[in-house]
C-alpha cells in the first residue's frame, strides 16, 4: 500500500510538506487516516476565530482566506491557502480559541484531522515536542514578516502578488486557468486596501491590456506583467 505522507509529498512537493516532515512518516500516516472529508461552496465559513480548533485543516482543492474580523466589521485577511496547504496545526494546541477565520473563496475540498492525535504523541516523545516548537517558531516569523510586507510595500504591488496567488490556486484545484472568481471589495479586505484604490488600479491595468474585468471575475491576460509589478513580495505568490 502507498504510504499516505508520501503521497502528499509527491503531490505537493516538499515545501508543502514540512509539518508532515516534522512528524515523520508512521505518525503522518496515523494522522491522515483520521481524516474527515469536507466540501464547502464559495462564501462559506470553514472555520469560526469564536470556536476551539480541534481539526487540522487541509485544503485539498479550492482557495481559502484566512482573516480576521475587525471591530468596525471589516474584513483583515492575512493571508490566502492553496491546494496542500495547512491551517490550524499550530491553533490545536492552543488552550483558547484561535485568532483567525477560515472562509473558501471558492468551491473546497477540506480534510479536516484530529488534532488530538498531535497532542497524545507529543506527550511521550520529548524530541517530537522539540521539533514542533521549531516548527511553530518558524510559523509565527513568517506569520511576522507577511503581516509586516502587507504594510510596506506599494498597493500594486500587494494587489499583483495577491492576482497571482489566487490564479495559481485557481489552476491547482481544476478551475479555470486564468480567470478569478472574486469581487474588489474581497481582493481589498486582502490588501488591506480601499475599495477605490483597488478599482483605479485594475482600470489601469485593464487599459494596459494586463487584465479584464467582468462583474464578480478578474481574467488575467498577461501574468508576466503582473509579476513585474510584485517587486520585493515576488517569492510570496509561489507559496
């Protein structure tokens, strides 16, 4: 039988798979056959910030957002998971409920994993708890350096790694290859941005002939001027 954490280093590649490495092969396959799997459709909401994480998450198919929900109502997004990628390995261990929410921007397969079997393993193997703690310091400096990168860094470019990074999510799960199903106040929540700055500089973009626009759908005609535009977050959208 194929070993399952191969499995999801053949399919996704090793930079998608340090958690997994960070377990090791017997306690990854024990966790993986814990797996719940679950569709969810555009717009719903995957995971509450007001709710214990018990689940690791794995998105298998679609894009999701992770956000934040300010006091004033709007929408903080930290960041955007493609196919392969993780949500709540660090929140399960938490003794609150975790900081952030998980909301599909697109039609998702979801294996959801008992967190439990994490917490049972490192209890009797020191060396485990030691390389998840690396682990999760690793996380939080890089959780550091996106929240610090979305402000410091131009609207276009934050607005063209973010394209980048939803057209690539787009062609992993099966979707179209080069349009985006998402509105401007969405692709703002992601910057953060304003809503007008985010139209002004997608009307240009459409005039460059770089994108085309159409309600609730971005098309991008010409990735590669996109990426000019990414400059320093240039690493970022090939998460």
């Amino acid at each position: 039988m194929l070993n399952v954490s191969r499995t999801i280093v053949d399919q996704y590649g090793s930079d998608k798979s340090d958690y997994f490495a960070t377990l090791g092969a017997d306690l990854t396959d024990k966790l993986l056959k814990t797996r719940v799997v679950k569709n969810y459709v555009r717009g719903n909401v995957i995971s509450y910030c007001d709710e214990p994480l018990l689940h690791i998450l794995l998105i298998q198919s679609g894009v999701v957002k992770v956000l934040a929900c300010l006091l004033d109502g709007r929408e903080f997004v930290v960041d955007t998971l493609k196919p392969g990628s993780l949500f709540g390995e660090v929140d399960v261990f938490r003794p609150t409920c975790p900081s952030f929410e998980v909301h599909a921007i697109s039609a998702c397969e979801i294996w959801a994993l008992d967190g439990k079997v994490i917490k049972e393993a490192i209890v009797s193997d020191p060396e485990l708890s030691a390389r998840l703690l690396c682990y999760v310091a690793s996380r939080n400096k890089a959780l550091e350096d996106r929240l610090v990168g979305l402000t410091s860094v131009s609207i276009p470019s934050r607005l063209a790694n973010t394209l980048l990074r939803l057209w690539s999510g787009e062609e992993q799960s099966g979707g179209h290859a080069r349009t985006i199903n998402i509105s401007q106040h969405e692709l703002a929540s992601m910057l953060p941005a304003s809503r007008e700055k985010v139209n002004r500089c997608l009307r240009e973009w459409e005039r460059g002939n770089i994108i085309d626009l159409s309600p609730g759908a971005i098309t991008i005609t010409d990735p590669q001027a996109l990426s000019n535009y990414v400059g320093c977050l240039g690493v970022l959208h090939r998460r």
